[in-house]
C-alpha cells in the first residue's frame, strides 16, 4: 500500500515542488497539501495520513505547535519536520514537540524520500548537522529538559516505567541511543534483528515514548548513554 503524505508548507512552489517528488514514487501518494499550521492540523484529522512533511515557519500557527497538536491525538501520523533555518531551538522544540524526523529543506531529494520511508516505519531520522549538536548539547550538560509522563520527578531516578525494563531492554536502550541501527544493535548483542525489534517496541511502550528520537533524548537525560563524538545520521 501507497504510504499516505500530507505536505505543509507556507510556499506554495515549495509546497508543489515537494508535492511532486512525493507523489511520483510508486509507494507513496500526496493525499493533501495545507500552507499553514492550522489547515495541517485540520487536514491531518480528516485525511488520516501516514506522515507529515511539516515545514515551521508559517502563518496562524507554526510546524512547531501544529507538530504537537497532531501527534498529540490517537493514532497520530509521524511527523518529518523540513526547515530551511538550520537553528538548535527549531530541533529541539521539534523533538519535544513529538516529530519523528528533521531534515533541511536543501537535501536531496532520494534523501527527502529516504526520510519519509524511515519515519513511516516507526524509525527516527535527523540531519547530520542536528544530531552532530543535538549529542554536543548533551556533551555540554546542558540537555534538552525532555521528560516522559512517567518521569518521577522528585526522586531524581528517571521515570517509573525504566524499573520495568528487562536487562535486555536496557542494554538497546541504551545502544539505541548512542546512534547503532538495529543490526549494529543486534552484532552487539548477538542477538537477532527482529528480537532487537521486539525489545525496542517493548520499551517504547513501557516508557511512553513515540519513536526512537524521545528514546535518545531520554537516555540522555537519564545518564543512561554518555555522549560521545557522533559517527552516525540517524537516530
């Protein structure tokens, strides 16, 4: 089945542009266009898409705020969030905000669609630059104040749910989030692809968390991967 794209963008040839590389994939139909945040919010609830390329700067409301509001509802679609400003704030707040994925208006277009087919899967992906200052920030101690529903605040020890965590889960939690795919994951483990599979769709669940992306910036926050020198583009 065709995956299901909703674009939004305030530039109507940008907007078209976008449109047309999309739409010309076999796997993947542009079932909407919307060039401000308000109509993408609209659009998404109607059109139920599978994902939405999200640009953040607009009128009436902003990719930022339409991001939360979209992913905040049942059954939301992923988020890929395109931006020609190339700023910590936007991916930080676009994270937070609940987006699956962010990338610069400028890359390729096999990069675009690339993108798009990783978010639509459940996976994470940002551009090399975001996830370069995205782990510095953390390497600074500065972190990014994201905290799941089950953060337990008061005691300092991360979320609840992490006690429900296996051994296993732990240890790709905490590969997961320094950068490794899940067949680096599963080399280092001596495990198999699909039981790394099972473990990070278990730990999602018991922790909260959309995607991949909120699972790193947990571990961050939480200690539970240490920072190091980024060697990979996709999270």
């Amino acid at each position: 089945m065709s995956l299901r794209v909703l674009v939004v963008d305030d530039q109507g040839i940008v907007r078209a542009g976008f449109a047309a590389v999309i739409d010309a994939e076999d796997d993947m139909t542009v079932v909407g266009e919307a060039a401000d945040g308000a109509t993408a919010v609209v659009l998404a609830a109607e059109l139920a898409p599978d994902v939405v390329v999200m640009d953040v700067r607009m009128p009436e409301l902003d990719g930022i705020a339409a991001t939360r509001i979209i992913t905040g509802k049942e059954n939301a679609p992923r988020v890929l969030v395109l931006t020609t400003f190339d700023l910590d704030a936007y991916v930080f707040d676009a994270l937070r905000a609940g987006a699956s994925g962010f990338l610069l208006k400028d890359v390729h277009a096999s990069e675009l669609l690339d993108g798009i087919r990783v978010v639509a899967s459940g996976e994470s992906v940002l551009a090399p630059s975001a996830t370069r200052r995205l782990i510095g920030h953390y390497a600074s101690g500065a972190g990014t104040g994201f905290r799941s529903s089950g953060t337990d605040s008061g005691s300092g020890n991360g979320p609840r749910e992490l006690e429900s965590l296996t051994g296993s889960q732990r240890n790709v939690l905490a590969l997961l989030a320094s950068g490794l795919n899940n067949a680096e994951i599963a080399a280092e483990l001596d495990i198999t692809v699909g039981t790394v599979k099972s473990h990070v769709n278990a730990l999602l669940r018991k922790l909260g968390l959309r995607d991949r992306v909120q699972a790193t910036i947990l571990a961050y926050d939480l200690g539970i991967t240490r920072p190091n020198p980024p060697g990979a583009d996709h999270l």
